[in-house]
C-alpha cells in the first residue's frame, strides 16, 4: 500500500459538495467559503496505467480548516495520518513506526493547496466542468504549476453530495476515493487533531 498517498487527498476532500449548475466555478467557491469541517469513511484504489487495481484501502476521515485533519485507515494495513496544522504524523501501526514532518514540507505544491484557504481556488486551479455522461456532475481541477506531482483532480457529485474522487499523477497512476455516510460541517472533537506516539515506537522526524 502507498503509505503517503493520502497526503494528497486529506486536502481535496476540503472541497467537498457543490450544486450540479451551470456556473460550476462559483458554486465551487461559495463551497469553500463555508465548509469548516468534514467526516466521511471512504474506500481507496490505486490503478496503474493499464487500468490495473494495485492497491486498495478503507478508512475513516476527519477534516477541520485549515489545515487540521485525520486519516485512520482499517485495512489492509492499520495507519493514522494526522495533521494539527503544524505537524504532519504519519503512524504505521505494522511496523510499530511514526514519521514526523512540517505540515508546509510535506504539501508542498500538492492539492493540501485546497486546505489552506490562502488563495482563491482559481489562482491555482485551472477549474473546468466536465461531461461523462453519467448520473455524477464532475468539476476537473488542473494544477497551474508544471512542478505538481499530479496531472488532475476530479470531483464527482451526486446532488449536493461528493461520491468519488479520482487523482491522476505523474506517474500515470489513478487513485479512486469512493466517499459514504459523509457529514459537512459536523463538530468534531479537538482531540482528533493531536497525535502522541505510543510507548515503544520508533519515531522518526525528516525535514522534507
């Protein structure tokens, strides 16, 4: 299982439901402007580029902005990825292992833009409605910078709802987020947003 995979993604559920209308882009904006936090359980798969299932995960997730946010996964492998909005803990339960980086080192230019409300969605995005003729309305966002380690973003949207999200990178890999039983603006516990490493783990702190 990609172990960091979810560093890109905690930040795009920040944009997390719009109206199915034909300005998109303002919808996509008023969104922001008002979403302050969010949970879902979500399921994850990873295609590589011949559209083969390499990896798949489950898990739960909690966001608050900007910044904070929570991601457990329960299978296959048992992991928690917490950010405070300073820290970013990764915590692999197998390997009895936590890995500590800077919030802003570990984003960096990846779609953690979403979660830092500091610019507008269409300073950094290029926001474009899409049509697949499917029962979701989808929004593609492109990055404007050429150093993105991702090619596009896609929000798919049931009603008033987000039901999938696909990344692609630049390695040609699709990551698939599957989303249920998600809440918009839920108040959830502080605690959810402070990691303290267990006795007896390794704990490793990196600079990038």
């Amino acid at each position: 299982m990609n172990r960091y995979l979810v560093v890109l993604f905690v930040m795009i559920f920040s944009g997390n439901a719009i109206a199915a209308t034909a300005n998109v882009v303002d919808s996509l904006n008023l969104f922001f402007k008002d979403l302050k936090t969010l949970t879902a359980d979500f399921e994850q798969v990873v295609e590589n580029s011949q559209l083969n299932s390499t990896e798949k995960a489950n898990g739960k997730l909690w966001i608050q902005r900007p910044g904070k946010f929570r991601w457990d996964y329960d299978a296959p492998y048992e992991q928690e990825i917490v950010s405070d909005g300073a820290k970013l803990w990764i915590f692999d339960k197998d390997l009895e292992q936590v890995t500590v980086k800077a919030v802003s080192a570990s984003m960096g230019n990846t779609p953690a833009v979403l979660l830092s409300g500091a610019k507008p969605l269409a300073e950094t995005f290029k926001i474009v409605p899409l049509d697949f003729g499917t029962r979701l309305d989808w929004v593609e966002l492109k990055p404007k910078e050429d150093d993105a380690s991702f090619t596009a973003i896609r929000l798919g949207f049931e009603a008033t709802t987000l039901k999938i999200m696909l990344l692609e990178d630049n390695l040609g890999q699709t990551t698939r987020l599957v989303f249920s039983h998600l809440q918009r603006n839920p108040t959830i516990d502080a605690n959810k947003f402070i990691f303290t490493p267990p006795a007896g783990v390794d704990v490793f702190e990196t600079s990038d």
